[in-house]
C-alpha cells in the first residue's frame, strides 16, 4: 500500500491541495498528516475542515503543538508565532477547533509509528534535529520505521541493532529501501512552509511493500499563499519566508 | 535468522543451488538457475558468523541496496534479494570469463594494452558515476568483461549511492578500501568523491605497466597515509617502454589532491583511447621521485585535498562535460563563427572543466577509389586541422583542454553521431547550414545530428540582419 505522509501544513491551502493532488496522481491510497494543521498561514478553517474529511476517509491525522496551542494557551511559543495563533483562533468555527482539540498525539500501525515530534516525550514537542535526537526518539519506541514531523526540514536517520545513528538529507524523488534488519526514522519537511531553503512543499510516500520511502517536493503558487497571509494582517515575516523557504 | 546451509540442489525463492563457484572469507557464491531467466545467473550469500566483521554484513546491506539501482552493459544485471530474516543473497547475472586478477602474473603489459584497458574501465566508470555510485573498491579483481567488449565493474560491497544513506559512513572509525588502491581522501574517511575511483584506476594502470604496485600493500593505516605525501616512483622510471602520455594519464590520475586528477572518468577515457592527444605537462617527463626535501615538506605540511562532499561530488562531475563542437569551415560564414565561438565560450564559462574537442567532416566519396590515402589526401586532412585550429583561435581555455579532429566520412551527420556516441559526448555545438538549395536537396545536418544524438544539443544560428 502506497501512504502519502503529510506534516506541517500550517493553514497554507495551496501547498496542501498541491500535494493531495500529487499524491493522488501518484496512487497514494492512505493518508497520514502528522499534525500542524494550522497555524502561520491564512487557510486554517479551509485546511482543518480538509483534514477532517480525510479523517473520515480513514486518513490518520495527529495533533501537533499548533493545534493544541489553539485551545490550551499554556502552549509557549515565539512571539511571530503567538501573534498568527491569535489571528488562527479567530478564524476556527467551534467544530474545527473541537476536531483538533480530540487528535492523539501518536499513531502506530503494523511495524510504523506516527508522532508529530520527538516520540520519548510526544507532549513535550521536541525537535529531532540530529542523530542524537534520532537516538533518543528510537530508543524509546518499537516501531522499526517511524515519521515525525516538527523540524520543517526533511531527513532520514537509520540505525542497526547496537550500531551508531547514520543521518542523511534524502533527495527528492529518489526512493529508498528501509532496510528490513534496521530501524528508521524519517523525518518529515514541511507541507505548509518549508525551511531547507527550497520553497517547494515537501511530504513523502511510504510504499508498504517494498519498505520504500520516497521524499518528494511539488511546486504550488508561493505568492498567492504569501499574498494571502499579508491580505490577512498576519506578520508579513511569515508570507516573506514561503517564498525564500527558510 | 536462519543459517541455513545451502547444498547443491536445494531450491531458494525458486533458484535452484548448482555449484559452489566461489568460497570467499566473506561471501560464498553459487552458480544458481531459475526457468525464467534466461541468462547465467549467481548467488552471491554473505558468510555471517559470530565475531565476524560487521562491515562485511553492512557491505552486504549496501549491495543489496545499490545493486537494483544501477543499469546499463557496465554492471552485472540484478536479478533478486533474499531477505535478512530469512536467507540474505544477492541474485546476479553471471558474466564470462574471469576478472583482470589472472593478468596479475604476466606483468608489466605492453603500453598499448594498459591504455586498452584503461579506457575500457574508465568507460565503465563514467557509467558508474552517472548513476551516481562511487564504487570505492576498484581493483583488479573487481572488473570483468563482457563477450562484446564492455568493462564490467562488480562487487558494490564498498560503494556509495551518492542519493541513499551511507551506511558504512558513521558506523567504523577505520577506512573501508583495498589498501594498494585506496585513494588519499578515502584513508582519511571520505567516501563521496567520484575522483577516488579515478585515483584506484591509476594504480591498476601503474601496476599493470610496470608490474609494481605504486604505494605497495601497506597493512596498517599509517602505511596506507604514506601516498598522502610520498610520491610514487614515476612509471617510466620502471618500464623504459612507457611512453611520456602514458605516464602523464598515470600520475595525473594519481595526484593526492582530487582536483589535480581528471575532473570524469569520460575525459579519462578519452585521453587513453588516444594518447597522441594527451596535454604533456612536467608530469610526462618526470623520471625520480621528488627529493627528500620536497618530501619531508610535505610531509608536515601536507597537500590540502579539495575533496567535495556528497551534494557537491554531482555538480563537480558536471561541471566537467565533454563538448563537441562540430565546425563546417566550408560554410565560410563570418557571423556564424563568430556566434558559434561565443556559444562555445559560454559553455566554457558556465563548466569550467570542460573538455572541448572540435571536429570537422572531411567527405569522402562513396565508391570512388579516393584520394585520401595519397599526398593528396594527407594533405587536405592536415590543411583542416590547420584551419579547425585557427577557427578556434580566442576561444577561452577549458580545464579539460582542447583538441582538434578531422573524421573522414561519407556522411557529416553520421560521423558526428558516431563520435559523440564512442567519445560519451555530453553536449554537441554546431552551426545550421544557410538556406540554400543544397540545403532543401540533401537535409539538414544540424536536423539529423538533433534528431538522433545521445546528448544535447545546441544548434547555432546567426540572426540575419532585419528585412
């Protein structure tokens, strides 16, 4: 089975229907979003209620910390930040912030575990930044192949039993067997707004077959998502780092 | 897992167990066959015991994991995986014939039969970094041949996909390689340079031409940082009977620093296809080793090794095309030189190390006995070069050098196709012929050669003056 895994949409509507639609295109049959359904961008009613009816299609969809700073304000985050999450919290009708308010932090199904950041403390919205994140977060789940978002920037560590943590930068479109006799971790980019420099909207497709995972980027229309989010009052930082993707 | 011990006759996934071919430290090999494929095939099970060398496993993993990727007549075709919960084996096609390690005792080799082989690999090789692995293991013993000709290069245990996680990367502390081969950067633990292939290569052509290994087979790793700053004795010091060209590819190849090599395996290739056209520096004439003093500086004060790493090793190896420039000096037309000069220019400018090879079609009759074996004939071919050189005069020098060719052919576009197909040609300049009713009689050349190149390429025109 081809799963499409989605993180950090970030209420960025035209990175999300950029890359359902190439997701689709490519045959992925299960979805999967690692939560930061909202947050930043100028679409979060339009994009929690899409991420809704994928819910109901039988995608799993978590929570991350942006979709549960939108009803608990003990949530810190930076100021750019707090102030795009007042403005979101305006936006939510009462059903979208009831439907992000009930997601679970974690997910496992058959041998994969969902997290939206670092799985030894879900709530604690840890970053994996390098292999020693990677070490903590494996050491302290089973799943022999694991996705977390969080990060904005795409990454991919493995480790075998005893053996040291080897990260790497996946390229894109290039899939990679997760070897059967190792652990992986697969570190999401972000749909909704990248940060590895590359303004492309990232995600990835696990084929559950062959234990291939194939990290892709789409191109969709930055300006008007950018145009959007000034239209909106939001801070203009946040329309002007889609289109430099850092 | 299962540690199941394979005997002739026995069925695996459907592979029937014939022969042991090969019982290596590290791997058995089994000649194996399946109805359904219809060529000789192996089966490669790594040996996994207790205490053994986990890289021997890791390696394993990592051909496991290239093996499927690559394609095309330089690699063996990849026919199955067993899976490591079960049997772990690697099914393969089997080639003909033995390696380049049975050579090992006829040496030193004829000059002419080293350059031979060499450019076979090296083709071999430019295939390999094309598909972006870097196979690290090169040796000998590593490359077999294929009944039409093409190098064959086997044994991915050491080699990386620039595009997938390195998994012998991070997990020992001690270079992977086979010691007299190593390159200087893979001892000091980089494992992303397409140039160190280019670097082993070297020492296979300096062993095969002088019977002796470059840097010996040093057994530890401060033996194997010597060839970091001493220099090998040069080749022609050994074997009289190696040209200087020879000896220039040689120790080019050989250099500490990777940028001092060739920039790709293709225009190393085309340098021993043809050593007369090789660019002799002091490297060609070099007949001792550097002195004590040289050496001894270095040796504190060692040669900085501008090595790149994986995100980079892709850009380096293109910045490095080979160019074809096709020049019809019979056009005679001024402005689409001229146009032709500056499109070439800007190639050099936007790919520094580009190998710039200008060639013109001499036509030949088709049944007429010709004139080009007579004075006659050397002649016209000689007072072409002399004209493809003056052609290219101001045009800015290219790190992979410039040469000049004058095919003789019967047809321009089929000469210039055939060229770029033998030479691995990257990108083909050449200017359109004038409307002309030869032009509307005969075709265009510029159209055939678009049509049916194997690169790309960039058709000029001069833009006509305004109506």
């Amino acid at each position: 089975m081809l799963v499409a895994v989605l993180s950090d949409i970030h209420a960025n509507r035209e990175a999300f229907e950029a890359v359902l639609a190439a997701a689709e295109a490519a045959g992925a049959e299960r979805f999967v979003l690692l939560g930061d359904i909202v947050g930043y961008g100028a679409d979060p009613e339009w994009c929690a209620e899409r991420a809704m009816a994928l819910a109901v299609q039988g995608a799993i969809v978590l929570r991350g910390n942006h979709d549960e700073a939108v009803g608990n304000p003990s949530v810190s985050m930076n100021p750019t930040a707090t102030l795009a999450l007042e403005w979101t919290r305006r936006q939510l009708g009462a059903e979208t912030r009831a439907f992000l308010a009930a997601l679970p932090l974690e997910a496992r199904e058959g041998d994969c575990l969902f997290v939206h950041a670092d799985a030894s403390a879900p709530a604690d919205w840890n970053y994996v930044l390098d292999a020693d994140d990677a070490d903590r977060h494996l050491a302290a789940c089973s799943a022999r192949v694991s996705f977390c978002g969080h990060v904005h920037k795409p990454a991919l560590y493995c480790t075998a039993p005893g053996g040291r943590i080897t990260p790497f930068v996946p390229v894109a479109a290039t899939p990679v067997p997760l070897l059967p006799q190792r652990r992986w971790l697969a570190v999401m980019g972000a749909v909704g707004q990248p940060r590895d420099g590359n303004p492309a909207a990232a995600f990835a497709l696990y084929d559950t077959e062959n234990a291939e995972l194939c990290f892709l980027r789409v191109a969709y229309d930055v300006e008007r998502a950018a145009e959007k989010i000034r239209a909106a009052g939001l801070p203009a930082s946040l329309a002007e780092r889609l289109a430099r993707g850092r | 897992m299962v540690k199941a011990r394979l005997k002739p006759g026995d069925v695996v996934d459907g592979f029937l167990i014939e022969d042991i071919a090969h019982n290596g430290g590290m791997a058995r090999i089994w000649t194996v066959s399946r109805p359904d494929v219809d060529f000789p095939i192996l089966m490669k099970v790594p040996v996994i015991g207790e205490g053994d060398d986990p890289a021997a496993i890791v390696g394993f993993e990592m051909e496991q994991m290239i093996l499927p990727r690559l394609s095309g007549p330089h690699v063996p075709r990849f026919v199955a995986n067993g899976d490591f919960a079960t049997l772990p084996y690697i099914v393969m096609e089997r080639l003909p014939g033995t390696s380049l390690y049975p050579l090992l005792e006829r040496l030193p080799l004829p000059p002419e039969e080293v350059a031979a082989i060499g450019a076979k690999v090296a083709v071999a090789l430019d295939s390999l970094h094309h598909q972006h692995v870097v196979h690290l293991d090169l040796k000998p013993s590593n490359v077999m041949f294929r009944e039409s000709g093409e190098a064959v290069l086997i044994d991915y245990g050491l080699a990386r996909h620039i595009h997938l996680p390195d998994l012998m990367d991070e997990q020992f502390r001690l270079p992977y390689g086979t010691a007299p081969y190593m390159a200087p950067e893979q001892v000091l633990g980089t494992r992303s340079d397409f140039r160190s292939d280019l670097f082993a290569l070297g020492v296979m052509l300096y062993f095969f031409s002088t019977g002796e290994r470059p840097f010996g087979d040093p057994q530890r790793l401060k033996g194997l940082k010597r060839r970091l700053w001493r220099d090998p004795l040069p080749p022609r010091a050994r074997n009289a009977a190696i040209p200087p060209a020879l000896q220039e590819v040689i120790l080019r190849c050989l250099e500490v620093n990777p940028a001092w090599r060739y920039p790709s395996a293709a225009q190393l290739a085309l340098d021993l296809q043809d050593l007369s056209a090789v660019k002799l520096t002091a490297r060609a004439e070099k007949m001792k080793r550097d002195p004590f003093s040289v050496v001894v500086r270095r040796r504190f004060n060692p040669v900085t090794i501008e090595t790149v790493k994986p995100r980079a090793a892709e850009a380096q190896l293109a910045n490095a095309p080979i160019v074809a420039v096709a020049v019809d000096l019979a056009a005679g037309a001024p402005d689409l030189a001229e146009a032709m000069r500056k499109t070439v220019a800007r190639i050099v400018e936007n790919t520094p190390d580009a190998r710039i090879a200008c060639i013109n079609v001499l036509k030949i009759n088709r049944i007429a006995i010709d004139t080009s074996l007579d004075e006659e004939g050397r002649n016209k071919h000689v007072l072409r070069l002399v004209a493809l050189r003056t052609w290219s005069t101001g045009l800015p020098a290219p790190g992979g050098g410039i040469t000049f060719h004058v095919l003789e052919a019967v047809s321009p576009a089929d000469a210039i196709l055939e060229y770029a197909r033998e030479n691995h040609v990257d990108h083909i300049v050449m200017g359109a012929r004038a409307e002309s009713a030869m032009r509307s009689m005969l075709g265009s050349v510029s159209g055939e050669v678009a049509a049916h190149a194997p690169c790309t390429v960039t058709v000029v025109r001069s833009r006509p003056a305004a109506q």
